[in-house]
C-alpha cells in the first residue's frame, strides 16, 4: 500500500559463505544516505542476505544499496526509521529468518564486527545483543551523549539490566521476539521500546562492545531535542506507573511493623525488656520510650540500605527533576552558542547509570562506571 518492492540484484545470496550466519538476515534502513549504504550493504552481505528499507530517499540512496546487492523495499514518503524497521523486519520473518540484525546505513557501524554479536547470540540465543558504543573509545557527541545517559538510567532502572548503549542500532533479534511481542511506537522510540516489551516476555537483554564512529561531517539524524524528549517521555510514563508500583511496597514494608503477627512479637518483646522496670513508672516509661525509638531506628536503617529502597531515591531523584531537565535540554542550543553547558554536569549528577547500579550493589564495578566518570 505504502511501500513498493523493488526487484533484487540478482546475486542477494551473501559472500564471503564461511561468515554467514545461518538464518541471519541483515536489515538496514536508510534516508538519503546514497554516500556510506553502498560500503555499508557490500560488506554487510558477508554475513548474510541484506534488506535495505529506503525511507523515502531523494538522492538515490535505494539504488546504491540495490547496486550493492541488497534487497530494497522503498517507502513512498519518509515515515521514520521506527517504521523502515518495522518494515524490513517484517521482511525478514517473511523470507525465513530466525535472527534479524539491524544496523544504520550511514557508515556509524561497523560490519566487521557482525561476527561478535552472532557469537554472543550464539551462547544466549534468548537475548537480543546490542552492539554497545559507550566504552571508553568511544566518541560521542555530547549532546547525544546525554540522551544516552538519560535513557539508559530510566531502561537499565525499567528492565533490571546493566546496559550502557541502549540506544544503538546495531542490534542482533530473535526473530521470534517480532511474534512474542507488540509494539505501537515510531521513530526512535521504537528501539526503546523494543527493549521494554521484550524484557516483559522474558527475554534477556545483552551488550558487546563495537567501534564507534562518528563522522563530524555527516550531519546525525538524531535531534538531541526533539527525539531525545520524545524518548525521554515515553521512558517517563513507563517509569511513572513502575513508580506507583515502588510506592505501594513501600507503604506495605512502612505498615508492616503494625501488622497482628509482628504488633504480637513486638509486645512480647517489650514486656520482656521492661519487666525489670515495672516497679517505677519512671524508669519502665524511660524503658519503653528507649525500645521504641531502637525498634524504629533499626526498621529505618534496614529501609534505608534495602537495594529496592536505595533505587527508589534514585529513581525519584531523576522522576522529580526531569522537568528541569526538558528545560534544559530546550536551552542547550542556545548554551553551546554560548560556550556553556550546564546540562552534562545535570545530566551525570541525577542520571547516572553508575550509581543507579551502586544503588542496587552497594559498590561499583568497573563496567557500572560511565564514560567520562571517575571511579
């Protein structure tokens, strides 16, 4: 209806045979990207036959990925890449794939590195692989760097995983997740979203680390504002409701002490530490008041050292704060223009990755500590 399928390059099997991954198909969505898809999809097709989704491009760029030997489905006008995935995806499934890789056409992945993502799939077949960017060589933008940061402390927090580069397009998919899972989303988005959905039904999620790069020339498709609020919002919602559910465990472990079995423990106890008491209303009011505020005192240090306690403030933290956040993530243009950015020194302080697994580990590792941070 809203894409047309233009015929393959008649050699689409893969080169390179000794490569390939078995049931790997490649998908790799483009928009205008005529200068970087035509490496991109050569050297892909190493691993695996490649479907290039072109997003409704102006410069040729399907006929370069053609060229190359992909297979191209067109869109007739841009929809977003969260749509060119969902349509290449779907491809795949279509022509038999049991894993589907995702990578970007304009050059910011490396194909060479397919074989580490096949390799960790390979041992966890229930897993999607994110090929991670975020290690110490990596480079980053700043403005990018800090969409990162926000959404990989609200998805690491919304998942119960520890990874870094949740926004990466390198990605390697289950094919059968697309059957187990239903998602809504568009643009960038998606990709988080994915993650979410796929984290509910049951499937693990696991990073490796690949080359990042980063080409000062090419101007990147991700807006830091407008896509970086748009993820930021959605991951917001998410963490809203898990919020609602933080808050009722923690009215229960605040009513517990009042519960019939513990009230009952309680009293015996008392009546036991202040029976020597009981001569002077004096000292057993003294000795009631003293068991009273150690009993409280100890239930707060055991609330407050629980790791489910100790990232409910950091959570909230962040929650609380992520109105000043939009704010300035709204004014960062004009900062730069300033030469002042306010917003990574925000940013590293309530979103932190390192210290939301602190929070639940009581120490850091050297893979929980971010790019850029100090240990």
């Amino acid at each position: 209806m809203n894409q047309r399928i233009l015929p393959p390059h008649p050699p689409l099997s893969p080169t390179g045979g000794e490569d390939k991954g078995e049931g790997v198909w490649i998908v790799v969505p483009i928009f205008n990207e005529a200068t970087s898809v035509g490496a991109v999809v050569a050297k892909a097709r190493r691993h695996g036959p490649v479907i290039a989704v072109d997003d409704g491009s102006t410069d040729g760029s399907d006929a370069q990925a053609r060229s190359a030997g992909a297979e191209v489905l067109r869109h007739g006008w841009r929809r977003g890449k969260g749509a060119a995935l969902r349509t290449g995806v779907e491809a795949a499934i279509g022509r038999g794939a049991t894993l589907i890789l995702t990578l970007d056409g304009d050059g910011q992945h490396n194909s060479d590195e397919i074989p580490r993502l096949l390799e960790d799939a390979g041992r966890n077949p229930h897993a999607i692989v994110i090929g991670g960017r975020l290690h110490p060589s990596g480079v980053i933008p700043p403005g990018r760097m800090n969409a990162l940061r926000v959404a990989g402390f609200f998805i690491n927090w919304l998942t119960g995983t520890l990874i870094r580069d949740t926004q990466s397009g390198f990605r390697l998919y289950p094919a059968e997740l697309f059957g187990d899972v239903t998602l809504r989303r568009g643009g960038f988005v998606l990709e988080s979203e994915i993650l979410l959905a796929a984290r509910r039904a049951g499937y693990d999620i696991r990073e490796v680390a690949v080359t990042a790069i980063h080409e000062t020339a090419r101007r990147s498709r991700f807006h830091p504002v407008r896509d970086g609020c748009a993820i930021g919002l959605f991951l917001a919602r998410h963490a809203l409701a898990r919020l609602g559910t933080e808050a009722w465990w923690l009215l229960r472990e605040l009513a517990r002490p009042f519960s019939p079995a513990v009230a009952r423990r309680r009293h015996a106890d008392l009546a036991l530490e202040t029976l020597p008491y009981r001569a002077s209303a004096a000292q057993w009011s003294l000795a009631v008041g003293g068991f009273a505020l150690r009993r409280a005192a100890t239930a707060l240090r055991v609330w407050w050292s629980d790791p489910r306690g100790r990232q409910l403030r950091v959570i909230g933290a962040g929650i609380l704060v992520f109105p000043m956040l939009l704010l300035l993530t709204l004014l960062h243009p004009l900062a730069a223009r300033l030469s002042v950015d306010p917003l990574t020194p925000f940013v590293r302080r309530f979103y932190s990755q390192a210290r939301l697994a602190r929070s639940e580990n009581g120490a850091p590792t050297p893979s929980t500590v971010e790019v850029g941070q100090a240990t």
